[in-house]
C-alpha cells in the first residue's frame, strides 16, 4: 500500500499522498478507502491526491477508468468538491487529464497540477474561507488557515 491519507474533519479536507511504485489497485484501493463512510464523504470540502513521491506510475487506463466510475458514483453524496492531484511528470499529468475527462460527471471542480505550488494556488483561487499556505520540502503536508 504505497499511500498514506490524512484527514481533517476541521475543515473537511483529504490529503493522501503516494509514493514508490503506483499501481491501479493503489488508486482504487485509495479512493474506495476515503470513500467508505458516506458521512465523511458529505463533509468533505477539498481532496489533494500528491502523487510527487511516487518513484513509478504503472497506472493503466482501464484503472483510470474505474477509478473514475467509482467517483462518480461517490459524488452522488457531494457535489461541491475540489479536487487537485499533483502529477509532475508527462505521462501522469496526462493520465490526470484523462481522469478528469472520464470524472466530469461529478461536477466537482477539479485541477491537475505539475507541483505542489500550482496546486495550492489553485486550491487558494478556488476554495472559499479556506487558504492553504504553500509546503517547503520538508513539510509533505498543507497548512490550513482559517
């Protein structure tokens, strides 16, 4: 299980960053995961998906594709989320794009990242009464700021 998820209930936000080898049950395995409690899920305002620490992406199109079903099915319990996945490298950022496409069903407002930067300025622009300071190196999670 090459992923970790954080949670906070405060300000309804997810975090789960990947690392080493991915693979499409990682994906799924991880999204079922943050999925399992429809309560959590009404609740939450915004989902970072960090794959930056991930050494290899042996992610098929087909686990995009279900990945996506399964978020669309999930959607059905909230409709405004924002979602960001940090993708730096070509073939990653283009799966996220192809993620995206296949997610638009959701209605969430979602952005594919090339770095954590982009991504929490993106996030900043568009997730009202929250700010989410910038990560250094060293700190692999966001600061909220109310």
């Amino acid at each position: 299980m090459p992923y970790k998820i954080e949670y906070s209930d405060t300000d309804g936000g997810v975090l789960t960053t990947y690392f080493g080898v991915v693979t499409d049950s990682d994906i799924i395995g991880s999204l079922k995961e943050r999925i399992e409690s429809k309560k959590r899920v009404e609740n939450y305002r915004y989902v970072i998906s960090d794959y930056s620490g991930a050494e290899e992406f042996k992610v098929t199109t087909e686990g995009i594709k279900q990945n996506a079903l399964i978020a669309v099915r999930a959607s059905a319990s909230n409709k405004k989320g924002v979602l960001v996945a940090i993708l730096p490298k070509d073939h990653e950022y283009g799966m996220g794009r192809m993620w995206q496409a296949y997610a638009d069903e959701t209605g969430w407002k979602t952005y594919i990242a090339r770095d954590k930067k982009e991504a929490y300025e993106w996030l900043n622009e568009n997730m009202p009464k929250v700010s989410i300071k910038d990560c250094s190196e060293h700190d692999k999670s966001p600061k909220i700021l109310e």
